[in-house]
C-alpha cells in the first residue's frame, strides 16, 4: 500500500468579482456576482515509502494548496487522500507526530528569539528526551553549518541559515514523510547546495518520504526519484526516471527499459506514463511553432551552431 494515496482530490474557492470604482462598491451592498475558482482539480498520485518526489509546477498550479491539504491545513472540496493510513484533515494526533511541513516562505521560529529557544519550544511538544533533542539538534546543526548561530535571534539570521534552522525544527521529531515547499525559495548557489546534500543524506538514512516542490531545477535532478508535474490544478503528467538513481546521475526523464506497454494514460492513479509533447502557450507564436532563432518572446544573441550564424 503506498504511502501517500492522493485520488480526485480537489479543492475550490468561491471569489466576489467586484466591479471597479466607488459606484461598484455601492453595487457589492445590494448584489455582488461571485466566481468559483479551482485551485486544485481532481489531482491523483501515489508516493512510496521512502520515495524523494518532485511536485512540479507553475507559480499558480495548485502546488502549496496540495501539500496544505495533505498537512491538513485546508479541506478538500472533494476527494479523498490517505497518508500514513490517516485521513489529513482529521489531524488526529498520531498523524501530526508523524509528518512535517516547511514553507519557504513562511516562518514556525519565533522571530525575537534565539534558534534555540524555538527548537527547545518544539521538543517540549513532541516529548523528547533532553538527550535525544541535544544529540539531534548538534548532529543537525553540525551537518547544516548553524551550530554556531542557534543562540542567535532569528530576524538577525540570514535567509540561508534561518532556513537552515527551520530544517532543524521540521526534522527534530523525526517526521516519516516530510513535506517541503521550495526550501531553497532565495538561497545562494553555496547555501542551496547544503540543504540539497542535508536533504538527499537525511533520505537515505532515515528513509523519510518526501514531496518536494522547487522552481529550481538543480533541487529536482540532484534529488528526486521522479517527478508529478501539475498544472492549472490538474496532474497532467507523472515521469519516473532509470532504475540507474536520481533524476541527475544519468537518467533520462521518462526513460524506460523496453517498449513501453501503451499510450501514456493522464491521470493515471500511479502517474508511471511515459511524458508526452505538451503545446504550451508562450511556445508557440500565434502563426504556428517557430522553426529557428529565438522563440517568441526571448531576445539576445545566440550561440554559434545553434540556428544563427557566427559574428565574423
């Protein structure tokens, strides 16, 4: 059984479209039209245990919204979703001792405070030996490069090392599936590359399964096994690489060894189907796809070879 089983899962908010200017403010008083939008539509996917999955998308597709209900901060519209065997929104407390989540841009340390004290605060609630939070927290700590900062308070931290602390404080329980939205949102090449070693150890030690969501693409191809790309709310294509490893060690998104046994099936509870071309706006002009130099929009000079001739 897997998991993490997601099927049709969706979820919509009913927004007031309100007509612009003072006399539209006095028309809201006494009638006001409302619009229903989607932000996630009857999404599916499984998650193994043990698995490290890029959630891949637009800014807008439906990504946090996702993970938020599989934290049970949000109810769903409808679906049904089964993490760890529980049912999220419930949040019965067997599950959130379980599972972490981490916003990139959202901040669970006390901002006035020193690391520490918030780390000391987050122990407390999930009962841990003092021991066993002082080995974690110096093991962690050691690991990321902040052993040294987590007396200091957190607003006077950089954004690399406050992110590095809220790691720490996601993980100090030793969550089995861990949930991450764009940890790396802002951070240097240097800072980036820590947390991504940090993130690819803690998986293969712990075995802790984890939904990765990140714009940069470096995070996905270092990191994950495969990847489910979602789009305007909805899952339209799930690729899993080579039995080789990672997305990065030589594996080709979408390969796979043999014919593959048909056609790609979109929505695929499983999301094993092989990826498929997807015409796209902003890839192709209005007059049809573009043969040569840059595509619509992109400007500047192009490398030699590459459909333009060399400078003389």
């Amino acid at each position: 059984m897997a998991l993490i089983d997601v099927q049709g899962l969706t979820r919509s908010f009913r927004t007031y479209k309100k007509a612009p200017g003072f006399a539209g403010a006095l028309k809201g008083l006494f009638h006001r039209d409302y619009e229903t939008v989607f932000a996630v539509r009857d999404v599916s996917f499984r998650v193994e245990e043990g698995e490290f999955v890029g959630f891949l998308g637009p800014n807008g597709a439906g990504k946090t919204t996702t993970l938020k209900m599989l934290a049970g901060l949000l109810h769903p519209t409808s679906g049904t979703a089964s993490v760890l065997g529980y049912v999220p929104w419930e949040r019965a407390d067997g599950y959130r001792r379980q599972f972490a989540l981490l916003l990139g841009q959202k901040n669970q340390l006390w901002w006035d405070l020193p690391a520490r004290d918030s780390l000391e605060l987050n122990g407390r609630i999930y009962g841990l030996e003092p021991s066993v939070f002082e080995r974690r927290v110096d093991e962690m700590g050691e690991l990321l490069g902040v052993r040294d900062k987590l007396s200091t308070a957190v607003r006077e931290l950089s954004l690399g090392e406050r992110m590095k602390c809220e790691l720490i404080a996601a993980l100090l329980h030793e969550p089995r599936v861990l949930f991450l939205d764009e940890p790396t949102i802002g951070l240097d090449v240097v800072s980036q590359k820590v947390v991504r070693d940090f993130l690819r150890e803690h998986n293969r030690r712990r075995k802790t399964t984890i939904l990765l969501t990140s714009h940069y693409m470096a995070d996905i191809q270092e990191l994950c096994d495969r990847v489910v790309i979602i789009d305007r709310g909805t899952v339209f294509l799930g690729v899993r690489p080579r039995p080789a490893g990672r997305m990065g060690r030589g594996a080709r998104a979408g390969a796979r060894d043999g014919p593959p046994e048909g056609p790609p099936r979109l929505g695929d509870p499983d999301l094993q189907g092989a990826p498929r071309p997807v015409a796209r706006e902003g890839l192709r002009g209005r007059g049809g796809s573009h043969r040569g130099g840059h595509p619509p929009g992109l400007r500047g000079p192009m490398r030699p070879g590459a459909g333009a001739q060399p400078p003389r």
